[in-house]
C-alpha cells in the first residue's frame, strides 16, 4: 500500500464523540490514538487538522458513470423514467456517446466523487447486445487514472430481456463483461418477462464467473410488484455464496408493516445487502400521485430493525435519470434524513461504514488496525457537516492525504 514515509500523524483532528486526537497512520493502516496535546510537538509527516471533525471516509454504492454530466446534451423533454429512457436510447443512436467522450466524463464524475470525501465507488455500466463491453472499457481507462486513490468496481448492468427470445447476446455480454474484468453481475428483474428466471440467469453467470451480484429490484411503486422476496428464496434455495445486493427495492415501502416486515427478515436471512437511493428515486418516482405524493424510498427502518445491512447512493447525477446531483454523499445523507426519517449519525454509516460493508470493504474505526480511510471536514459535528456539507475537506486514503478542497467567503459592505 502507498503511505507517506514510515509514519503520517493527522494531529488535533475532532471526533464525533467530541475528543480531540492525534492519529498515527503506517502502512495504510491505523498505527496508534492518543489524546491530542498541544504542548507536545510532533516529529515526522504531519497533517495539521486544526479541530476540524474527523470522519469515515464516505462511500458511493450505487453510481451510473457512464451516464453521468450528460444532462445538458440529453435532456428529459418529459422529466420522467420513460423520458429519460427515451431521451438516452436517441442519443446512443444518434453516436454522442464515443468512447474518448465517455472517458472524459467519467474521470470528471470520479473527480467530484473523490474531492468531497469518497473513496470507494461502485458503479453500475451499460451492456448488452447493443452496447457489448464498449461503456466498461471507457470507464475502465478513466479508473485506470484513480489507481492509488479510488478502490472501484463495476457491474454489468445488462439490457432486458435476460431469458427467452432476443436474450442471447444479452446474456453473452454478462459473460465478455466478466472476462474483461467486471465485479458484479447486474440486471432489472422487475422490467423483465421473467422476473425469476432472469434473477436465476444472473446468480448462474456470477457463480460460473466468480462474480458477485447487484441488481436493481422493485424501481417502482407498484405494490404487487416485489420480486425482493423471489430473489431471497432464490439466493437462500441456491445456496449462492457470494455477496448478493439489491439496489432500489421502492416497492417494499409501498407494502404493509406486516409484508415489510417479513420480506425484511428474508431479506436479512438471505444476507442480501439493499441499497436506498433517495436522489434519483425521488425525482423520478411519484409522479402519477398527484395526492399524497409517495416518497419512493424502500422501507429503510423495517430492513435495518431487522438485521439487513442498508446503505445509502446517490444513483444517477446530472444526467437525464436525475437533472441535478453534487456526487456528494452529505447530499445523500441529508435526504435519509428529511425523507427517510433517519438521525443524522445513522444516515452517515449508511453513506459510509454500510457502503464499505456492502462493497466488501473493512469498516472504518478510530482504533489501532482500523483503515485510514478518511475525511475531514470544518464542521462542528456530524449534523451539521450534514446540514451545511461544507466544501473545506482533507480526504485521506490508504494512509495519505489525497485531495484537499477549500473555499473562502467574503461580504463586502
């Protein structure tokens, strides 16, 4: 791992318990925490926090890439998912999307992401019949460029059908997919004409390819959809061994607190890892309730009381999918907390520890062994850091400081 000489000390840094520390880092790893004196000098490398507040480095399960900054070239006419759809489709024909294009974009997407604390990304790419592996090449020459300071993976998001008549090449390029480096195999069961089989296609191409799962489940608000449960039994009956995610699963809070419950204990007992995404959900969901407006988030608190591991993205930014968008997980967070009702320290491990939990990651700590992967941030506490999102940022990863970001304000009276 890359380090900063044989010790790196972040001095007088503030953690969210309120204690001010000095933190010694070797070999990316946390070396020793001591309370923070100011009469006693440090010797070696040193990065000066100066109280700032001291976090676990944030995280971004649920990105789209080879979508994202596209909002301008591809706009949505209608604002809405079949706007978007449509809107995407035409521009893919029309040829705007070349690879030098796309690399482009995605260097600038993981930019954003890392200058406001993220240090791991996963992040779903178009394939299929149509598009084959041409989208994760883009996005694999531009993560080239992040090697040292982003941990990425990608998933095959693969183009429906995934069975029956015209699913051949789909199903070929989960596995070209897999043979050019992908982690995760992806798909929509709740938009195929098989939900179920498509979920069997998608757990046999991972288990043949060493590959792990994350499909997008339930992106809707149509409560007798809810193929969350059918990809429960499926991993539970299968025994599948590798991490299983499911991302969106709107529909789950659309159940009652019975059904919630009880796909929720499924959900736990299968080990699938669910993934909320507020941002997109809500701007694209809830528009044919004119009344009483569904907030199309799944049913977060039901899921962690009872045991699922929950995380938290911000899906689609800027793009037609989702109009606006800061690639800042405290955006995210902020939204767990007025629509989904969570305190603001829980909404903070959902865009951080859960994440990193999610994408297989060690959890972040401020004890010895523990990850140094983390951000700092000129804020008083984790509420208000959520509340303000300040710009002034240290990101540390694998022990070093990789990204700085500050701003400066001034009234002139």
């Amino acid at each position: 791992m890359r380090t900063i000489g044989p010790m790196h000390t972040l001095r007088n840094a503030r953690l969210a318990d309120g204690r001010s520390v000095d933190i010694e880092l070797r070999d990316g790893r946390v070396a020793r925490v001591t309370d923070h004196d100011p009469e006693v000098a440090p010797t070696g490398d040193v990065t000066d926090l100066d109280g700032w507040l001291l976090l676990p480095a944030m995280a971004e399960p649920h990105a789209h890439i080879d979508k994202a900054l596209t909002a301008e070239a591809v706009p949505n006419p209608t604002g809405d998912l079949q706007g978007a759809i449509d809107a995407w489709i035409a521009a893919a024909q029309r040829g705007l999307f070349t690879h030098d294009e796309m690399v482009v974009r995605v260097r600038a997407a993981l930019e954003k992401l890392l200058l406001n604390g993220v240090t791991a990304v996963r992040s779903h790419i178009n394939t299929g019949d149509r598009t084959g592996t041409a989208n994760l090449r883009a996005a694999q020459e531009a993560a080239a460029d992040y090697a040292g300071l982003l941990d990425i993976e990608f998933v095959a998001l693969v183009h429906t059908p995934m069975t029956g008549t015209g699913s051949e090449g789909n199903v070929r390029s989960l596995y070209d997919c897999a043979a050019a480096g992908i982690e995760l195999m992806g798909g929509c069961p709740h938009l195929e004409p098989d939900a179920v089989g498509s979920i069997d296609v998608a757990l046999r191409a991972a288990a043949e390819t060493g590959t792990r799962i994350d499909l997008h489940v339930d992106e809707t608000l149509d409560a007798s959809m809810l193929t969350l449960r059918d990809l429960a039994r499926r991993v539970i009956d299968t025994g599948f061994g590798a991490s299983v995610t499911a991302s969106h699963c709107v529909s789950l809070g659309m159940q009652t607190p019975e059904v919630q419950a009880e796909v929720s204990a499924l959900v736990a007992e299968a080990g699938i890892s669910i993934v909320t995404l507020p941002q997109t959900n809500l701007y694209l969901q809830g528009r044919g309730f004119p009344t009483a407006t569904p907030r199309g988030l799944t049913a977060i608190r039901p899921l962690l009381d009872a045991g699922a591991l929950v995380c938290a993205g911000a899906d689609n930014v800027q793009d037609p999918f989702n109009l606006v968008g800061r690639s800042d997980p405290l955006e995210t967070a902020a939204l767990l907390v007025m629509a989904g009702h969570l305190l603001p320290d829980e909404a903070y491990d959902l865009v951080s520890n859960n994440v990193r939990r999610t994408m297989g990651l060690e959890p972040v700590t401020f004890e010895p062994g523990s990850p140094a992967e983390f951000v700092a941030i000129d804020a008083p506490s984790i509420r208000a850091a959520i509340a303000d999102a300040p710009a002034d940022r240290i990101v540390i990863h694998e022990g070093r400081v990789i990204a700085r970001s500050s701003t400066s304000h001034t009234i002139v009276r």
